[in-house]
C-alpha cells in the first residue's frame, strides 16, 4: 500500500467518522473485508467465522471510525489489530465453554453397593475399637486433628500443652494404631 492509497483511506474513514457517509464505508468494506476474511482463515478460522467477525470489524469501523487516528497508523494496521484483538477474544470465549463430558468431577458419584456399605462400616467399628485402646491423652488428640479438624497448634493452645507434646502424643497413636488394628482383624 503506497502512501497515496493510504491517504485515500484515511480520507474515507474520516467521512465515515464525520457524516456517516454510506459510499466512503462501501469502499473501505470492498477493499477490507476480503482481506481480513483471508487473514483470519490464515489463522485457522472457518469460512463462517471470519465472515462473521469481519462483519463485527466493520461494524467497529462503522461506528467508531472517530477512533481512528491517521497520525498513529495507517487505517489498514488499525484494522487488521482489531481483527487480530477480536479472534483472541473470541478463541478465549469459545475455549472457557468447551468441556470434557467424560469429566470424573462431572459425573454423579458412583452408588455404595451394599456390600461396600457394611465392609466401611465394619472398618470403622474396627477403627472405632482401635481408637478407643489408645491412652485418654493420645484418643483425645487424634479427635481434636482428625475429627474436629485442629491444627497441631490450636490443640496445643486449648489444652494447655507443648506444642512438642501434642506432635508427640498424635505420633505414639499413629505408631500404635496399626498393631491394635492388625489385631482388630484376626
């Protein structure tokens, strides 16, 4: 594009920007349009797609044409960034709404056969046993982390204890919970 054409141009959004002028926009689209569907289909865009988003282009043109600033660019590269901005956009619209159906995290959870049901419950009244051996100290513990959910800190806060005494008696439980569980099992 020389610098005559490129005037010209200029010239034409100028009138689309200042008196709406029907004939100035019909030039620009003539010239743009099929140069920006080409380009966007270079992009690895459908025929549909780039026609419509050079549509959306024009639009723009049509409508903010007063944006247009001679002195910056030339009307072609202020074009051609728009298409440019718009195709990302739209690639990041059309990427956030696609999803895996086969998706574990969108399926419905798996139902508990009854088998499975009264083998967790058995489990857990072993467990329940075990826990129940362990020293009043250590019991109380293991409850307060795993059950009411407290940090080693706020268990050590609220009884009154060591912070090293409380990672002690959590760890003596853990160490002795397996063998009462081993036996729970014979």
């Amino acid at each position: 594009m020389d610098a005559e054409e490129r005037q010209r141009f200029a010239a034409l959004a100028k009138a689309v920007a200042d008196d709406r002028d029907q004939q100035a926009f019909s030039i620009l689209f003539d010239y743009f349009a099929p140069r920006l569907k080409s380009w966007l289909m270079r992009q690895k865009m459908t025929s549909g797609e780039a026609e419509e988003l050079v549509q959306e282009i024009m639009i723009v043109l049509w409508h903010k044409a007063y944006l247009y600033d001679a002195t910056r660019s030339s009307l072609s590269t202020w074009l051609f960034r728009i298409a440019r901005n718009r195709r990302i956009d739209l690639r990041r619209r059309t990427s956030t709404r696609t999803f895996d159906e086969t998706d574990p995290t969108l399926l419905p959870p798996a139902e508990i056969g009854a088998d499975e049901i009264i083998a967790n419950g058995d489990r857990d009244a072993k467990l329940r046993a075990a826990v129940d051996q362990l020293s009043e100290e250590q019991r109380d513990m293991l409850r307060a982390a795993f059950f009411l959910g407290q940090s080693h800190s706020e268990i050590a806060e609220a009884t009154g204890l060591p912070l090293g005494t409380v990672k002690s008696r959590i760890r003596l439980a853990f160490g002795k919970l397996p063998k009462m569980l081993e036996q729970e099992l014979r």
